[in-house]
C-alpha cells in the first residue's frame, strides 16, 4: 500500500496506534508469563529485579493430573480429526462428484448445521449418550463433532475445482470409485486437508462446553475442563501457580501457532474464504 | 459408470455422515421441540403432554427475560467493536508497517488461545484492588471497584474478553479480502487528492462488503455460543447480570435438572438461530451485487 496521509506525521501516529493495540492484544499473555515465572508474591507488583523461577509449574503439575488431561485432549483431536477426514472426504465426494436424488435437498440439510452447532444440543445429546453408554468417554465427547458440515463444505468446494478429465482417465485405466478418490481427489486436496485439520485441531483443543457436560472423571477430561476446576476460585490456589498451570495448557498449541504462524494465519484464511 | 449405479454410489458415500448428523443435530433437534411440550417427568409423575405450558413457564419468569435481554446488549456489544477493531488491525497490518508480522501474530494469538485459559488471566485483571485493572485506575486518582461484582460492569466486562477473543479471528478474513483489491485504487484515489478516510469510506468499506456480512453472520452466532467465559469470570452472576441464553439453558438442564425447561429454552436459541439462517440467505443474495 502506498503512504497516502498528510505526511510522516500522520502515518507515525497511526504506527504508534497498531503498536499499542498489539500490547494491549497481548498484555493478558504477557502478564501470564510474569506471574507464572516469578515467585507468588511478585505476581502483583511488578519490579524488574524480581527473581525468576520454575517453582509454580512444578506445583502446578503435581497439583493436578495435566499429563493425564493431555493425554485425553490428544486422543480427543486425534480422534476427532480422523473421523472427520473420513466421513467429510465420502460426503463431500458424493456431493462434488455424483447425481443422486435428494442431492440438493441433503446439502442444504448439511449446511444447516452450521447454524446448530452440537453446543446449542447439549440437553438433548447428553440423553443420547446416556442411552448409548457413552456419558463419560472421551469418543462420547467427539461423537457430535465427527460429521462436520463445515468440512464437507469446504472439500466438496475443493474437488469441485478438481478436472473431470482427471477422473474420466482414472476410470479408464480400470480405477475403482475409491481408487479414483484415494489417488486423485485426496492428493490434490492436500492444501484443504492441512487448513480444516489446522482450525479443528486448534478448535477441539479449546473447546469447552460440551465436554465439561459428558465427563466427570479424571479419566476422560480434556484440558479445557480440568483447568477449569484447577482455577476455580474455590480451589484455593493461587494467581501465580494458575497462570503457570493456564500456560502449561496452552503450552502446545501456542509453541505450534509461533513455530508455524504463516501456516496457522493462511489456514484460518483459507477456511474462511471458501 | 451408469446411472442408477452412480445413484446408489453418491448415497451410500453420503450415508456415513448423514447418519452422525441426524443422529447428533436433526434428531436431538426434533426431539428438543417435542419435549417443549411435556412436563418434566419425576419417579412418582411421569412426563405428560402439558401444551404450551411451558412456554407460558418462560413467559413469566424473570430470570429468561433477563437473560435474553443480556444476550441482546452483548450482541449489540460485541458484534460492531469487534468489526470495527478487525476492519482497523487488517488495514494496519495490510499497509506499510514496521514489525508487520510480530503486529499481526499479536492480534492473532487470542484466537487460538482456548476461552477458559485465557478467562482465568482476565480474572485477575478484574479483581479488586489488586487486579491490573485497579491498579491502573489507582494510578489515575479513582478508587477501587468491583468489577464483576456489580451488576452495572460485569457485562461490560464480559464483552471486553469476548472483543478481544474474536477481533483478530475477523482480521484474518478482512486482511484475505483486502489482499484481493487491486492496489491501482488506492493510487488513483490518492493521484484525485481523495483523503485516505475518503478512500476508506467509499471505496475500501464498500468492496469489503461481501465479507462484512460473512463476518457478521459469525459474529451473531458466536454471540449466542461463545460463553465458556462464564463459568470462570462470573457464573453468570451477580444475580444473573451476565447470564447468557446458552449458559441459561446449561443451568436450568444440569443443575436444576429440569430438562423440559431445558427443551423449552433450547427452541427459543433453535429459532434464533433458524431466523440467523433465513437472514443470512437474503444477505448472501445480495452479495451477489458486489462480486
């Protein structure tokens, strides 16, 4: 963009503006890495000179199971996002690539729900659980999420930009149906699938509502949950040993987001604009 | 491949997610609507169809009002700062700037930081006395304050969080969308002497309508969805003076454990939504015009 404005004047104070913007953005983090490294009675007075310590992860860590929740966030995403691929890929194949009546009628039914989402169902879903044996099990948290309408969307926009000539060559050479999928539509597809995987990845990571309704036990609580009961105020822990162990949940997903952020930002982007 | 074999092909590859999604949205969906119309069911009464009873339930009690009157002031809140920020943040980060991506990865992050994580930092900058918050108000001369304790902040305090979650997620859209405008606009309206506030309001704003509007149906989604927030900051409280309709619903199903409430409340955000999605079909039609 060209400098357009009354002179370097201007522009340095709208510098000044993005830049201030960008602390306040980031103060909450900020003043999480400062609690959480220092010693407790630090983590209101700020002073420069404070010392610096590892003491509040290591109470932190011992003060609940993080390693057990970890465990269960990450088959939780893992979990999810297999499910996801396979059941998103078959649908959005049928909805790109076959005429079959009631076609129009069930895509429109896809895309309603993106409007009800599985979070506005709690009540209802819980029941189902129930009666499927899955309250309390971390595939019973995943389960909602599995056909996702946002996904079928996005893939069923990809392979329809895919050549029919592609798949009429396939088909030739004595292809299957899944074989043409498998080796044509799934490569080309890459870019989607690493941009969908991203934003689900990083959504059921945070999410919170759903699961904290179907667990109730260490075994199965995601991240979200259990930090939730670690940094209820009744629990009687302090600020410093909470932001260390917010910090330890977040830990992953945040080194990710620094280490890959073009790919995070484009990802977001590009899920978007679709 | 011949017809009627393509046919059952496209079904049954559709078949595996259209049974997750009937049996997860369009099931519990119905049956929500149904159970409207039952009371609750206990050991000694069993559930029996009631009408409208329940309906007349809500209609009556004060705690519904209320909070459907907080999710209209969070909405309304939430919805046009954080457009606004987004709109601001994309063409800075978009322009001549120095740090670009550090100024950008700083809007980004709260986007990926999950609510609950981040609810608990908030938390302490709320805190009286010595939360950051009060701190810095001490250094300008005013008192202490009980930010989320008194009814007259506590939203507004919610709505703070809530802008600063989703500005930079909107961002990203805006900044994919401004990265399409051809740059001879911006050189033509300055060769025409146009202010770069001129050049905003009447061309930049215009072209960027399209993804107004997609931002828009997400930010009125999010509003009746994202209230992870809560169950950190305030539950709801005092005296429901942050409740939102979904964290209404939550309470009356599992902790007053009157799911035919529950049902009766979830058809009011089902319809909500459902009127979001007519919305955004007449919307989508206009956008039409601008591509």
């Amino acid at each position: 963009m060209t400098v357009i404005g009354k002179g370097s004047w201007a522009q340095s104070l709208e510098t000044i503006g993005a830049w201030l913007l960008a602390i306040i953005w980031m103060l909450p983090l900020i003043y999480a890495f400062w609690s959480a490294f220092h010693p407790p009675e630090y983590s209101t007075r700020f002073d420069l000179l404070a010392p610096l310590t590892l003491e509040n992860f290591a109470v932190a860590w011992d003060r609940a199971p993080f390693a057990r929740y970890f465990l269960n966030t990450f088959i939780l995403v893992t979990m999810i996002l297999l499910a996801q691929f396979v059941l998103c890929t078959l649908a959005a194949f049928a909805f790109a690539r076959f005429d079959f009546p009631g076609k129009s009628v069930a895509f429109v039914f896809v895309l309603l729900q993106l409007m009800i989402m599985p979070e506005v169902l709690i009540v209802e879903n819980y029941i189902t659980m129930s009666k499927i044996g899955a309250v309390d099990t971390i595939a019973g948290i995943g389960l909602p999420y599995m056909a996702s309408a946002f996904g079928i969307f996005l893939l069923r926009q990809t392979f329809k930009t895919i050549p029919k000539e592609l798949d009429d060559a396939a088909s030739v050479e004595g292809c299957s149906v899944f074989q043409i999928l498998w080796k044509v539509y799934v490569p080309l597809a890459r870019p989607t699938y690493v941009a969908y995987g991203l934003v689900s990845v990083s959504h059921h990571w945070n999410n919170f509502l759903w699961p904290l309704v179907i667990t109730n036990s260490v075994e199965t609580r995601p991240l979200t949950v259990g930090l939730a009961i670690f940094g209820a105020p009744e629990s009687g822990v302090d600020w410093s040993i909470i932001t260390a162990g917010t910090l330890l949940a977040v830990a992953p997903l945040l080194v990710a987001f620094l280490l890959f952020q073009r790919q995070f930002v484009q990802s977001f982007m590009y899920a978007g604009i679709k | 491949m011949n017809i009627s074999r393509t046919q059952v092909h496209g079904w049954l590859l559709l078949m595996p997610a259209a049974i997750f999604l009937i049996a997860f949205t369009y099931y519990p969906a119905v049956v929500t609507l149904g159970k409207s119309f039952f009371s609750q069911g206990t050991a000694l009464r069993p559930s029996e169809f009631v009408g409208l009873e329940n309906f007349q339930y809500m209609f009556d009690d004060d705690v519904f009002w209320q909070v459907v009157r907080n999710n209209v002031i969070y909405a309304a809140g939430t919805i046009p700062i954080s457009i606004a920020l987004a709109i601001l943040m994309a063409v800075w980060v978009n322009g001549k700037l120095r740090f670009k991506s550090l100024t950008r990865m700083c809007y980004f992050t709260p986007t990926i930081l999950p609510m609950i994580a981040v609810a608990n930092i908030w938390l302490f900058f709320y805190t009286p006395e010595i939360g950051l918050l009060d701190q810095v108000s001490r250094v300008f001369g005013f008192g202490s304050h009980n930010w989320l304790g008194d009814p007259d902040t506590v939203l507004g305090c919610i709505i703070a969080v809530t802008i600063w979650k989703e500005a930079g997620f909107f961002m990203i859209f805006y900044l994919a969308a401004l990265q399409t405008l051809p740059p001879e606009l911006e050189e033509a309206a300055h060769l025409e002497g146009a202010s770069r506030w001129y050049y905003f309001r009447r061309v930049m704003f215009p072209l960027l309508m399209p993804t107004t509007l997609f931002v828009l149906i997400n930010a009125i989604i999010n509003s009746f969805k994202l209230v992870d927030q809560l169950f950190i900051l305030t539950k709801g409280g005092p005296d429901n003076a942050s409740s939102l309709l979904l964290y209404y619903i939550y309470e009356v199903a599992f902790s007053f454990l009157d799911q035919a409430y529950a049902s009766t409340l979830t058809v009011v955000l089902l319809i909500a939504l459902a009127f979001i999605a007519v919305g955004q079909f007449f919307l989508l039609d206009k956008k039409v015009h601008y591509r």
